[in-house]
C-alpha cells in the first residue's frame, strides 16, 4: 500500500491511497481519495472516493489534480 500526498490543506490533507502490486482493497478498489473541505475554523469535511480501474482513477487525477505525478 502506498500513500500519496495530493494537496496540503491547513487542517488536513488530501492523499491518494494506491493498492499494493496485484491487490485490492475490500470492494474490490485499487485507489481511494480522501478529500477534505473546509467547514469551519476547528474542522474539515471528509468525502472517500474510490476506483475500481485505472483509467477512471487517471481521467480524475488529471483534472482535479493536474500537477500530481507519482
């Protein structure tokens, strides 16, 4: 499993889980996103977005991400 950093936010930050080579996570998933939003001073909304393939995963980093290479 490997962890990747995609945006540092103030509270928290943005990172990319990968799967290990020829694994998945439960589900069935090869990455998972987890995002945060600000919400107020104290705390940041989190929302997961998993994929199953790579092309989907890569359609999505480049356009949310575009300066993200691992």
């Amino acid at each position: 499993m490997n962890i990747y950093t995609l945006r540092e936010n103030v509270l928290t930050d943005n990172t990319l889980v990968l799967s290990s080579e020829n694994k998945v996570f439960k589900g069935g998933y090869i990455a998972i996103i987890n995002e945060y939003v600000y919400q107020n001073a104290w705390t940041d909304k989190m929302s997961v977005k998993r994929f199953r393939n790579q092309i989907s995963l890569e359609k999505y980093l480049s356009k949310n991400y575009p300066t993200f290479e691992k």
